[in-house]
C-alpha cells in the first residue's frame, strides 16, 4: 500500500479527521507492506497511525532523467493525460 501523505490531518475538521484516520487504518491493517514518498510522510505516518509489525518504505516520486531516456516513436505520440488518485 502506498501512503502519499497525511494531509488531511491539517486540512479536515475533526470529525473527518477521525473518518479518514479509521479508513487508513482498516487499509494498513490489510496491507502486507507500507511505502511512501518521503522520509517526512513516513514520520508522520509512524506518529499517526498503528502499523504494528509491517514494514514502511520510502519511494521517491521522479524520474532521473540522465538514467532514463524514453524511447518515442513520433508516429505514435499523441497528447495524454496521466492521473494517479482515486475518486
């Protein structure tokens, strides 16, 4: 399971703090592993959450663009949009 942030802990009142946290929690409890993508997020998660025995790890965002060059195929780009979420 990957873990972005914790945002709403700032950003919600109480009573949807406490929705969201019972949420988050009933997906780690289900969860073989935990991963996130900073070192900050993965504090605040461990301060906030109970992960008991699994493990948490850190995977940064990006893309290091000396070690990867895309190979692009002018006949077949076209615009596209990219969405990570849910809704």
């Amino acid at each position: 399971m990957t873990i972005h942030d914790l945002n709403f802990l700032i950003e919600k009142n109480e009573g949807k703090k406490a929705k969201y946290l019972k949420r988050l929690q009933k997906n780690i409890d289900r969860a073989d592993c935990i991963t996130t993508i900073s070192n900050f997020s993965k504090k605040e998660i461990e301060n906030n959450m109970d992960l008991g025995q699994k493990e948490i790890r850190v995977i940064y965002n990006g893309v290091n663009i000396e070690k990867f060059t895309p190979i692009l195929d002018k006949q077949t780009i076209s615009p596209y949009i990219l969405f990570i979420g849910n809704l």
